[in-house]
C-alpha cells in the first residue's frame, strides 16, 4: 500500500469490525480473525478502487475541467445552466451520450439498478446500501459488480469506449 492514509483507515476499519463482531471471542482467537479481517478489508479497498476507477475513466471522458477534485458525476448534469460544452455539437453529443446512459442503467435488473445507484450515484457504502436493501453485503457487492459489467459491456457496443 503506497498511502499511507489509506493504509491507516484499512487497518482502522478491520479493527472496527474486530471490536464489533468479535469482541465477545476469547483472546486467543483474536490475531487470527483480524488477520482474516484485514486481508478481507483491503481486498475490498482494491475492488473498491478498481470500480472507481473505471467509472471515473468512462465518465472523465466527458468531462472538460482539469481539476483533478472534480466529480465526473457533476460534469453529466444536464439541467439548465449547469455545465455547458463548448460546441453545440459538444453539447449534443453529451446529451446524447446521457441519454443512452440512463436508459441502459434503467434495463439492468431491479436490484442490480437499485446497488449500483445506491452505491455510485448516491456515494452510499456497502453496509448502507446493504442495509437499505435488506440484503447482506456480499450481494450488494455482487449486484454492483454485474451492474458495473453490464453497462459497460452496453456502452461498448454502442459505441461508447472507456
């Protein structure tokens, strides 16, 4: 791990599930089940980043600020005043690329829709979206991954590179 404040909050949350879910266990079995937990954590940390990066690649093509804090979600609004290509046959193509978007994200299966709009539209976490579906982690993780597959897979067919 080449952060060192990502490293500090992996090693933070496994210590936190540690507390939360084992702190009845005996003492000995405690370095084993954070070792698990750890591993478990920055696992989840990498596929966190690999689905981030992804969505940022897609979607940063159709951003056209270089400021590196910008939220490639913001720069898809397409309401009034808000951002606005320099061409109109910029602005068309934006439009249009949005509209292709919404309407493959509106064909994935229910619950696929449901985790991965939860999950990246509205910057919940895994155990939020869990919670608000009624459903385990895992599955919301699983719904998010084939999502995440399915739209890409749609929008590389269309046209629409990474």
């Amino acid at each position: 791990m080449r952060d060192d404040e990502a490293a500090l909050d992996i090693v933070q949350d496994a210590m936190l599930k540690l507390a939360e879910k084992y702190g009845g266990k005996p003492a000995g079995e405690l370095p084993m089940l954070f070792q698990r937990i750890l591993q478990n954590t920055i696992r989840d940390f990498y596929r966190r980043q690999k689905v981030r990066s992804l969505w940022t690649t897609l979607l940063s093509a159709f951003s056209s600020s270089d400021d590196e804090d910008s939220d490639p979600l913001e720069t898809l609004e397409v309401e009034q005043g808000s951002y606005s290509p320099a061409t109109p046959h910029a602005s068309l193509e934006q439009s249009q690329v949005l509209e292709i978007i919404e309407k493959e994200v509106m064909k994935l299966p229910p619950r696929q829709r449901e985790a991965f709009l939860m999950r990246y539209w509205e910057d919940m976490d895994i155990a939020e979206t869990a919670a608000a579906m009624g459903c385990s982690e895992g599955s919301v993780k699983t719904h998010c991954s084939r999502a995440t597959h399915s739209l890409a897979t749609a929008l590389k067919a269309k046209g629409i590179e990474l």
